[in-house]
C-alpha cells in the first residue's frame, strides 16, 4: 500500500467517520429531545417577536450548522457512485 493508501486508512476514515457518527447523532438528539419536546408545548406564538418568526427562529437556524459537512458527504457518495460507474459494470440504466 502506498503513503497515501495508508493515510487514508490510518487517519482520514477515522476522522470522517468520527465526523459522520457525530452529525448523525446530532441529528437524533436533535429530533428525539427538542423538536419532539417543543411539538409538545402549549405555545403562545407571537407574529411581533424580535426574531421575525414566532420565536421559533432557533428550529430554522440548526440545518445551517451542518451544510459544509453535508456537502462533504455528498461529494464522497457521488465519488464512490462514479467510481462505481467507471471501474466496473454499473450503468445508469435499469
């Protein structure tokens, strides 16, 4: 294996990985604790809150923690589809 196959295999897997279990926990706590909890409230919206949504504006901003790191997982799955499509027999056909 060369320098680069070892890198890959000794520090940039974990680190994605780490990175991947760690968004997709987020996202579990996330949905179980919060939004499940605050789907639960009484809660008395207001259309004149400083935030301009209700006071709900903390639920719309959490997405945008994660986009460079959704990016990077897209740009690794379409890596590996073109890999796929390249070095072996899988077509873009049924």
């Amino acid at each position: 294996m060369t320098l680069a196959g070892w890198w890959c295999l000794l520090i940039s897997a974990p680190i994605f990985s780490f990175l991947f279990l760690r968004w997709l926990w987020r996202h579990h706590v996330w949905g179980l604790l919060l939004l499940r909890d605050v789907a639960k409230l009484d809660l008395r919206l207001t259309a004149s809150h400083p935030d301009g949504r209700g006071g709900l504006r903390f639920i719309g901003q959490y997405p945008n923690v994660y986009s460079t790191f959704v990016f990077a997982i897209n740009c690794v799955v379409a890596a590996a589809i073109v890999n796929q499509l390249v070095h072996t027999t899988l077509s873009l056909t049924v």
